[in-house]
C-alpha cells in the first residue's frame, strides 16, 4: 500500500470517495439472498474489507457477497466477482485502511479487466 498522498490529501480522498452501498436481492428459485456492491471505472471509493462485519440481514443468512464490476467508457458491466476474491485482488489499490474500510483509487478499464486473470466473469453462475 505505497502511498504518495499528504495527510491532508488522503483526508480529502477519504471525504470525496464514494461510498459503496450494499443491494439486496433474492433469487425466486430458491430464496437465496446475495448482496451486491458496484466499483465503477475511475471513482475512487470505499469499501468495506469484511462485509458481514457491517451489514446482516435480521433473520436471514446471506448466501453469497458479489462486487460488479462496471465500466463507464464500455457503458456495462465487466464482469461479477465473489466479494472477498475481489477485496483480496484489489488490495494492491487500496490507498489507506480504516475502521475496516477501505479506500480504493479510481481503476482504469484495463486495471478492471485485469481483476478477472483465470477468473469467469459471473460469479453468480458458479
């Protein structure tokens, strides 16, 4: 985690970067519930390292954690990868590390695509 940024730039970084949001879906066939996280092209952002660590569902088990990964300049999605793989693979972006969140910098669609290397695209079909 080299980090070329002042405090204070980090600070402004932090305040600035988008914030991901869980969404919740349910898959009719089975009631199974997978919560879904998006990182866009260019936007630096924050996301949580472990993310049973801040949300759970009263009641109910989450079955599946995914990032998709979307790009702006392609206009869709590249591709959808099992939260924790895409946490581990996208560490060598992280830009700082607090109260279990992460501060990613802004990927180029190159940099995106690079995170599938031996991985399918649709984690949610394996």
């Amino acid at each position: 985690m080299e980090n070329q940024y002042t405090f204070e730039e980090l600070n402004a970084l932090w305040e600035e970067a988008y914030r991901a949001n869980p969404r919740v879906y349910e898959k009719e066939e089975d009631d199974s519930i997978i919560v879904g996280f998006a990182l866009t092209e260019d936007t630096d952002s924050l996301f949580p390292v472990v993310p049973e660590e801040h949300w759970q569902i009263e009641g109910k088990d989450i079955d599946k954690w995914i990032i998709s990964i979307v790009s702006l300049t392609k206009d869709g999605v590249i591709g959808i990868m099992e939260y924790h793989e895409a946490i581990k693979r996208l560490e060598k972006y992280f830009l700082a590390q607090k109260d279990g969140w992460a501060l990613i910098r802004g990927l180029t669609y190159e940099e995106m695509d690079a995170l599938f290397e031996g991985l399918p695209r649709n984690a949610l079909q394996s």
